[in-house]
C-alpha cells in the first residue's frame, strides 16, 4: 500500500469494534433479564439494554441496514406481543382461580408459581419496552428534514 492509496472505508476499525461490543450488549441485556428474578434488573432494563444494541447497530451501519435486520413489522409484532404476554399472564392466573397477577396459581408449588409468573411478565415487558425504544428511534431516525441544508 503506498501513501497515494485511499483508504476505501475510513470507519472500518468502528466497524469492527461494533460487531465485536453489540452480541456482548445483547448478552448482557439477557444477564439483567434473567438475573432480574433473583436481583435488582429485569425487564424494563433489559429491553432499553437490548434495543441499545441495536441502535448501536444502526448508528453505525446505518438505518436502511438496521430496517433490514429488524423490520418495522417485526417491531410492531414485538409491542402487542409483549403486552399479550404482561396481560395474558394476568388473565391465566384469573382463570386458573387465582386473582388478576396473581402468580401462585400457576404451578402446584405457589414458590414456582410465583418464579414462573415473573419470568414470564419479564419477558413481555422486555418485548415491548425493546420494540417501542426502536419504534421511536426508527421514527425519529425516518424522519425527513423539513428544510434544507442549505437554509440553515
């Protein structure tokens, strides 16, 4: 390579580095998901945790790729996915003759009830809360300047 070659990508090393950090921000929004049983974390952080990886993603190989990769549609299956999750568990749990949220209900023993129920609930909040973060992003991101460049 002499010192006249361009350089055909200048962001290659944040490309990189990308691809290498955004599994490892994926896997740890699933360490406070599954953790958030026994500690603090859980859903909530989990699904903002998650959808940073892939903001993250879009941020660097831009939106139309992360589009591709997490289609809107799925984004809009993911948020009434995750409360049918939240509130079907509730209403199983009232069918079961228990009260609305009420997890004990769910298994034989009320400790695994209760473990079940909440893994569950944790689940549909992390859902929802990832696909209404990249709903927002994607609609901020999709949006079209409303004058020029040159008007600035």
């Amino acid at each position: 390579m002499t010192p006249d070659t361009p350089i055909r990508d200048p962001h290659v090393i944040l490309r990189v580095i990308a691809k290498f950090l955004i599994p490892l921000i994926a896997l740890f929004a699933f360490y406070v998901q599954f953790h958030g049983d026994y500690g603090p974390g859980g859903g909530f952080q989990a699904g903002v945790i998650l959808a940073v990886s892939v903001i993250l993603y879009a941020l660097i190989f831009g939106l139309d790729e992360a589009k591709r990769a997490f289609p809107p549609a799925l984004i809009r299956v993911g948020m009434s996915l995750g409360v049918l999750l939240y509130g079907g568990t509730g209403v199983v749990a009232w069918m079961m003759g228990g009260e609305f949220l009420n997890y004990s209900v769910l298994a034989h023993d009320a400790i695994h009830g209760q473990h079940w129920g909440i893994l569950v609930i944790e689940l549909g909040v992390l859902t929802t809360v990832t696909s209404v973060m990249l709903a927002i992003f994607y609609a901020f991101g999709s949006r079209q300047p409303e004058i020029s460049d040159e008007d600035w």
